[in-house]
C-alpha cells in the first residue's frame, strides 16, 4: 500500500511539472515577467483606392458560327479531303462526289440545247420568209399565225434546255463540297464510298475560329448594375478558365436578352471574345467576370484580415500599440481583396494572421516594423 502510495506521489509531481512547462512555454513565461511583452503581429495597411465593380458568372464557350455541311447533290463520295480537327479556309473542298454523272447530263443538256437553238433558226427563218408574203395575201394568216407559233415553241425549247444545262453544271460544281467559311472540322459522319443523298444526313460541322461567344445568364439582382454599365458605354469581360483561374481571353458583351427567363430567374447574356486563345473549345466551361465600372475611394483589406462572429464581419486594427476589435460590412471582393465599410482610415494597419494568444486590446508589436512606422501607428486614436 505504501509503494503504491509513493508511486501516485511521484506519477502526480511528474505530471504537474511537465503541465507547467507546457503552460509556461505557450504563455511564453509571461507570468514569470509579470506583465507580459507584446505579441509580434503580421499586418497590411487599408487602401484607400478605386476598386472594379465586377459580376463573375459561369458560363459555356460556342462557336459564333456553326455550319452543318450537307451534300446539295446525291452522288458517292470518292475523296475526303480533310480530317477531324483540321483548320479549313473559306472556300476549301472538303469532299469530292462522283461527278460523272452530273457530266454526262452535261453533255446531254449541250446536245439537246443545240438542236433546240437549230429550230429556233429554221423557226425563224421561215418566219422572215413568210412575212413579206402576208401582205399581199400570197399566204393565208392562218398560215403565218403557225409561223410565228412555232417559233415560240422552238424558243421555249430552248430555254428549257439551257436551264438543264445550267442544272446538270450545278450538279457538277456541288460534286464538290466546300467549306462556306474558315473555321475546324467537326466529327466526319461519312467516309469514301458512301451514297450520299442529297440535303440527307450532316456530312460534317464547321466551327468558326475566328469568332467565339460565351453564353452565360446574370442573376436578376445583378441586372440593375449590368443596365446601368450598358448605358454608360461598353461592357467588357474578362474570360477565365474554371480549373486554373488563369485569364485567357477578354471579350465584350454583345447580347443581352429582352426578358428575364421565369424558370431561372437569370437574363441570358453573351459574350464575343477578342483574340481568342487555342487553348479555347466550343462546349468548354469558363469564368465569365463583367467589368461595370469602378467604386472611387473604395476602403480595401485583404480577405485574409476578415474575422467573422455572429454579429458580423470584423478587423483587427493596431491602434496605440493595441490590437483594437473594428466591426466593418463587406461590400465586394476581388482576387483576395476585399471592400469594407467601416471606422477605418487610409494606412491604419489590419492584422492578416490572428495570433492564438491575441486578445482584443492587447498588446501587440508590428512584425518587421521600423520604430517610426510604430510610432506612426501609435498616433492613431482608437
């Protein structure tokens, strides 16, 4: 019993000892110097400049144009002249039908044109032998009237056979397919050897690359501001990319819808993009950011100082060498900056890393800071 006794004894002073190095080291041994010396704090003055008004929404990249290549003649496809993927210029042959037989209607419509043109001759030849005829009545009127009448009709003839002509040249020109703008193939449907028909199936797609749109909606309580930057002037966006956040492109905002869309609540927008980045596909998601102006003399913090209790947002402010509690309402914030208002003036500094033993009121040292910016800072009234 006695051991045991001895042995809760030790285990107990053991125990303290080491609860108090433990209290003395986090309390860096203030109750040894009695007062205590000021904690070292990180801080960053508050800015006092203009800040951008921006409204940041999710939105999806398109191509401006969008055209589906469809055959306008039937015929078998004899040459694919391009891949998936590759970049086309206006005017380009992407495919090449069999155009035999447009040829052969070619030269049938040629012949038939040409015997239409020889009776429309002799047509009208007999026509200018008759008529000096008529007058003195060597020839009966009804013999004329037949004259004329078949002139006519070697005339309209003719002309339907020059309109074959021109169909069967038609024909021959969209056996070969071409590119109507510049721009990159889209998935090929169809390969050599296939019938195709003739406004059948979409051969291929065109995007244009030259020309791209994002579409994107704004929330109905972003729309008064986007109104209001509209009537100033431009809006301009900046286009960033949902995994990196990196700027790719910038872009101005080009439609806006007349009407609100009731099922969402949002105004459907687009954006065209101004020099666009190859790294840019259509059907991509990207971070649409309209700029709407600038906020003058904006009070700017960074997000790191933020404090927040159920009361609301708040700062640390080094006022008189003491770590002062500034309640503040957060307006925007921007790539880690946030606006503020509240009681705080240009230069006063925020503390951005909140110590554990940090108190309100308590005393606190610039991290770095030369004696006269200390001095400065303590000028300040709380």
């Amino acid at each position: 019993m006695k051991l045991r006794i001895l042995f809760f004894v030790i285990v107990s002073a053991l125990v303290a000892g080491v609860a108090y190095r433990v209290h003395y080291a986090n309390t860096g041994g203030d109750e040894k110097r009695g007062s205590g010396q000021p904690l070292k704090v990180k801080t960053v003055p508050v800015a006092v400049r203009d800040f951008p008004r921006v409204v940041e929404l999710p939105g999806t990249l398109e191509a401006a144009q969008q055209v589906a290549i469809v055959a306008q003649t039937s015929g078998t496809l004899q040459r694919q002249h391009v891949q998936e993927g590759d970049a086309v210029r206006a005017g380009q042959v992407l495919f090449s039908l069999d155009a035999r037989p447009a040829q052969a209607r070619i030269a049938q419509s040629e012949a038939t044109l040409a015997g239409a043109r020889a009776e429309v001759a002799e047509a009208q030849q007999k026509l200018e032998r008759l008529t000096p005829l008529m007058q003195p009545g060597y020839i009966s009127r009804q013999e004329y009237d037949d004259a004329k009448l078949a002139l006519e009709s070697a005339r309209a003839r003719a002309g339907t056979a020059g309109a074959e002509l021109e169909a069967a040249r038609l024909d021959a020109q969209y056996a070969q397919i071409r590119a109507p703008i510049a721009g990159r193939i889209g998935r090929i449907a169809v390969r050599p050897g296939s019938l195709v028909q003739a406004g059948g199936e979409t051969l291929t797609t065109l995007l244009a690359t030259d020309e791209i749109d994002v579409r994107a909606s704004v929330a109905q309580q972003d729309w008064p501001q986007l109104a209001l930057a509209r009537k100033q002037g431009r809006v301009m966006a900046d286009i960033f990319l949902d995994s990196d956040h990196t700027l790719r492109a910038q872009g101005e905002l080009v439609f806006v819808d007349a009407q609100i869309d009731a099922t969402t609540g949002t105004v459907p927008i687009k954006v065209r993009l101004i020099g666009a980045s190859p790294a840019l596909l259509s059907g991509q998601g990207v971070q649409v950011r309209l700029q709407l102006g600038t906020e003058p003399n904006a009070k700017v913090v960074p997000e790191a100082a933020l404090q927040h209790a159920q009361q609301g947002a708040y700062v640390y402010v080094v006022r008189g060498g003491k770590a002062v509690v500034q309640a503040v309402e957060q307006i925007r914030s921007l790539d880690g900056e946030q606006v503020v208002e509240g009681e705080l003036s240009a230069g006063e500094p925020v503390l951005i890393e909140i110590p554990q033993r940090l108190k309100a009121g308590g005393k606190v040292e610039l991290e770095g800071a030369k004696k006269a910016d200390q001095a400065a800072g303590a000028g300040k009234g709380p």
